[in-house]
C-alpha cells in the first residue's frame, strides 16, 4: 500500500477540516506531516518552492457559476490573501496563490458565506463537475444540464462513501451541441445527442490525461436525464471498490476500464444500480466536427434580445481587481450571472441587446477582450514553475509572450489550440491540442536553457488522436517564430478544406521538424 494510502485509511479526507482551522490559529510549524497531503480535501495543496510555506487554494465552482457577490469575493480574498492574483483553471475552478496557512480560516469561512467553498476540489475524490458556460442560454443547445449538475456535485460533495476514492476523479456533463466540457478526457463524461428522436445521454468513462494519457470510451448506453446521478455514482463506486490502491501511477479509472474493457465494467455498473440500461443502436457516438468549443466572443442567447459574451481570459491569469470589474460590468450590462470556462475563460450572461456596445468598451478599458484572435482563442497554460512543485517550465507569462507574438505574426481561419504546460503531467491538456508544448530543459552549447517538447496533431472530434512528440525542443525565445513558420506552410500546402490537425495527421514527424526549421534541437 502507497504512504498515501495508509494515511486516508487512519483518517478520511473530510476529516482534515477541524485540525485545518486549528494549523491556520497556530501557525505554519505546528502542520503534521501526515495532515498536510489530506489538505487537499478541502483545495489546499503546497506552492512551489515547499520550503516557504505559502499554498495554493483552488476554489470549487461547479459549472463555472458565479454571481456577482461571489465574484468580488473572491477578489477580495485574492487581494488580502493572495498577493492579488487569482487563476482560472480548465475545470472552472478559480484557484489563488500565495497563501498562508493562517489566512485558510478566514477564507474558507468566507466563502462559505457566499455559498462557495474549496471542499474536495483536490484529492482522492470527485473533484469539480464542468459543465458547458453557456447552459441554459445557449440558442444551439441540445439540453440544460444546470439542474443535473447540481444534483450530481449535491450527491458527492461531503458524501463520504466517495471521499477515500484510490484517485482523483473527474466528471463532466453537458448538453452542449459542440460538447465543450471534453467528455473525452474525463473520468466520466456525460453528453446530450439526438437520437431515436429524442434528447438522450451517452456516458464514456475512463479517460484522462497525465504521462499515459487515455480516451474515455463509450459505454453504448442511452440514459435519461433522471438517470445521471445514479449512473455517476455507480461509476465512482466500481473505481472506489475496483480500482489500483497499490501504486497511483496506475490508479485512475481509466486504467480499469483498459484492464476490463467496456462489456464487463458496464456489467458491472449495471449490478450496482440494479438495472439493465438502455443500448444505443451504434457502441460510438457521432464525433462532433465543429473546431472551436470556446464559446469565445459575443453570441445570441436563446432568448430574444439577450447575448452572453466570452471574455479571454489568456492563460485564466486575472486579478482581484479585474475580477472586480468583471463584477460591476456583469451586473451593469447583463443579470450579473458569470461563469468561468474550461478553457481558462469568463463568460458574461444576459447582456441585452442595447447594452453591448457599452458593454464592448467597459471591457476593453478595463483590459479584457470580448472578440479574442484566433490564437488569444488558441492558448491555455497550466500553473508551470512559478508555483507547481512539479513543473520543468514557466507557463503563463510565455502563453502571454506566444500569444503577443504569434498574432500579429500570422491569421489563422482554422480554429486551433495551443497549450503551454510545464512538464509531462498535462495539466494544462497538451496532449489534445493541436500544438501541445511541454516544458523541458535542455543543454546548449554547455549552457542549461529552457526548451519546449512539441507535440502535433492532438484533438477531439472528428479526430481523436493525442498529440505526437516530432522530436523537437524549441528554446522559448524561439517558439512563436518557429510556430508561425509551420503555420504558415499548413497554409501553403494544405488540401481543399483540410484543418491544421489533419496537415499534422498527413505529414511525418520529420516533415514536420524541418517545416520548423533547423534552429529546433533533436530531442532525446
Ligand atoms: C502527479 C501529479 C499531477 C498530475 C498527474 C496532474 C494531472 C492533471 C491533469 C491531467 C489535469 C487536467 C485537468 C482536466 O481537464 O481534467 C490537471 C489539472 C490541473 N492541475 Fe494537475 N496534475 C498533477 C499535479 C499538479 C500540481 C503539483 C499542480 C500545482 C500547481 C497542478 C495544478 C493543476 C491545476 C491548476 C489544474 C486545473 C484543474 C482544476 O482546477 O482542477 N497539478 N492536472
Ligand atoms: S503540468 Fe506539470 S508543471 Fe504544469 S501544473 Fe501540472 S504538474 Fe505542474
């Protein structure tokens, strides 16, 4: 049995709260080692470097849903506690830095205030449920999954039959017709589809990225909408029980559903819920071929006179005091309602017809952009060196510096994704962008230089396909030149309609490395 494990079997996660508030009264030395990897049941986890002792506090938003009270509240805290900065995540989370443990009580106290809290948004448990930004608005829409989502975080969050899972656990729901919550990469992921003539859920299960990233595979189900809560807790219950508690390099469910395949997990979903489930006529679902899930940019919502706004967010980098202004411009403009994107973004709700031009420049004076470039569109980056323990690479200020460069370098018509990520766990999902670029250092000419692996032609949809390494490192400096290079020739030499993912699909990895250029070192 893993350290980890030992530890959660002589106490639960959710049991870490009381001695949390007592470490935060008493100070920073008093923390007992064995208490501190259980933190992470309630968002809290060690910034890099450890020795300093400031943390790392990911809020838990489910669906991205914030109200304006909630917004500024969580500025504030960001202010007070957090230096001032605030980063919006690929699972809707927004997560703050620079705290310390004296300063936990008084932020988990107010946010519970303001009906938010950072309860299991780490840890060996089910962490924050995504949900598509514009649910509910959304004129294209298949099905509104507010209402399930919060049944399904209502069913797990404090539930301590699923709080000592043998890893993280990830689910996504939607009803979105683009499917932008990436049910392909999730624990669980449940998605709308029209078939047989009506709205129905499919569910796929298994996937995930990390060092061995995996698809999530169908289940070949049709299910209600009555039927996802139980289904979501029968997965989670075949992980909790079936699943690898020896080594947690091999323990996420997707190594399960690879080891059993999908005839015999669903059998055994099935006994646990006590019922056969419905099959779909064909074991896959149609891929969805649409390019850009971001809901980026202003669009028409469902209802006469009403338009939501995507506001870039580039890399999920804000600030208390953006945040603020988000706030005042949602409420201004709109009902108020925002929500925060998996793709490190903010959607704006309600705004009506006559406000949007007011509403264009309130943003851009406070610094936000509501019609983002194709690569403004293009870019995430996970946390990286400033603050992961783990990271090989800075993320967010070289997101920044690609993106400045690369679009005034070259315009884009295929909507692709870049992401910039620190090292090889995949936080920021390199592995199913189109360009994936994963933090490295490499020697040149005796000298130690950060360097970028590249990864081409990963993407969901009509192409599920991760990311493969070409066999290049890209000193930073280098990669907005070298990266508008191989643009540039995908634009010269694709065929008829043929997307940036199919150009990387097409060539070789050597033909790809040299459209890049000689300055690229080999990698090992
Ligand atoms: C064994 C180590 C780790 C692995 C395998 C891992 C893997 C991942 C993966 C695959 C995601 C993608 C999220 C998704 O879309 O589902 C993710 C999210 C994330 N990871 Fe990690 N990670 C690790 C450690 C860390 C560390 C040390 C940090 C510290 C900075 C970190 C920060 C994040 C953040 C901020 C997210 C965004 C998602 C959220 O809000 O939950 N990760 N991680
Ligand atoms: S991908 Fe690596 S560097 Fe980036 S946040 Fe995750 S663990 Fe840290």
């Amino acid at each position: 049995m893993n350290r980890i494990e030992e530890i959660k079997k002589r106490k639960d996660g959710l049991d870490v709260l009381a001695d949390i508030y007592r470490y935060s009264r008493l100070g920073q030395k008093t923390i007992s080692p064995d208490d501190e990897p259980l933190f992470r049941w309630y968002g809290i986890y060690t910034q890099r470097p450890a020795e300093d002792g400031f943390f790392m506090v990911r809020i838990r938003i489910p669906g991205g849903d914030l109200t304006p009270v909630q917004l500024r509240a969580i500025a504030a805290l960001a202010d007070e506690h957090g230096r001032g900065l605030a980063d919006v995540t690929v699972r809707q989370n927004i997560q703050l830095h620079w705290v310390r443990i004296e300063s936990i009580a008084d932020i988990l106290d107010r946010l519970r205030e303001v009906g938010l809290s950072t309860t299991e948004a780490c840890g060996d448990c089910v962490r924050n449920i995504i949900n598509c930004p514009v649910s509910g608005v959304d004129e294209n829409e298949l099905y509104d999954t507010g209402a399930i989502l919060r049944q399904v975080n209502d069913f797990f969050v404090n539930n301590r039959d699923y709080s000592n899972l043998p890893r993280k656990f990830k689910i996504a729901i939607t009803g979105c017709a683009v499917r932008c919550v990436y049910p392909e990469i999730n624990d669980v992921g449940i998605f709308a589809v029209r078939e047989e003539g009506r709205t129905l859920f499919r569910a796929r299960v298994g996937g995930g990225l990390s060092t061995t990233p995996r698809f999530s595979k169908d289940l070949g189900v049709l299910v209600e909408p009555e039927e996802i809560v139980d289904l979501c807790g029968a997965v989670a219950s075949v992980f909790r029980d079936e699943g690898d508690r020896g080594n947690r390099r091999r323990a996420r469910l997707k190594f399960l559903v690879e080891k059993w395949e999908v005839p015999r997990f669903l059998a055994e979903v099935e006994a646990r819920l006590g019922r056969r489930l419905r099959r779909a006529r064909a074991l896959d679902a149609q891929p969805v071929v649409e390019r850009d899930r971001s809901h980026m940019g202003i669009h028409r919502q469902r209802e006469a006179g009403l338009y939501y706004a995507g506001v870039s967010m580039l890399g999920g980098r804000t600030s208390g005091e953006q945040l603020r202004r988000l706030a005042a411009l949602a409420e201004e403009h709109g009902s108020g309602r925002a929500r925060t994107t998996n793709t490190q973004n903010v959607v704006l709700l309600d705004i009506g017809e006559q406000n949007l031009a007011a509403l264009r420049s309130g943003l851009k004076a406070a610094g936000f952009d509501c019609d983002p470039s194709w690569s403004r569109k293009a870019i995430i980056a996970c946390t990286g060196i400033q603050f992961c323990k783990l990271a090989i690479a800075e993320t967010k200020n070289r997101a920044a510096v690609l993106n400045d460069r690369l679009e005034k370098a070259i315009d884009m018509d295929d909507q692709v994704r870049i992401s910039v990520t620190g090292c090889p766990n995949s936080c920021g999902q390199h592995h199913i962008c189109d360009v994936g670029l994963e933090g490295s250092v490499t020697t040149i000419d005796g000298i130690k230089r950060e360097t970028f692996q590249v990864f081409l032609g990963g993407g969901v949809g009509a192409h599920e396909s991760f990311g493969r390494r070409i066999g290049v490192r890209v000193p930073s400096e280098e990669l907005a030149e070298l990266l508008a290079r191989l643009f540039a020739r995908y634009k010269e030499g694709r065929i008829g309609l043929e997307t940036f993912q199919e150009f990387c699909l097409r060539h070789s990895d050597g033909e790809l490395a040299r459209y890049m250029t000689s300055l690229c070192l080999a990698a090992d």
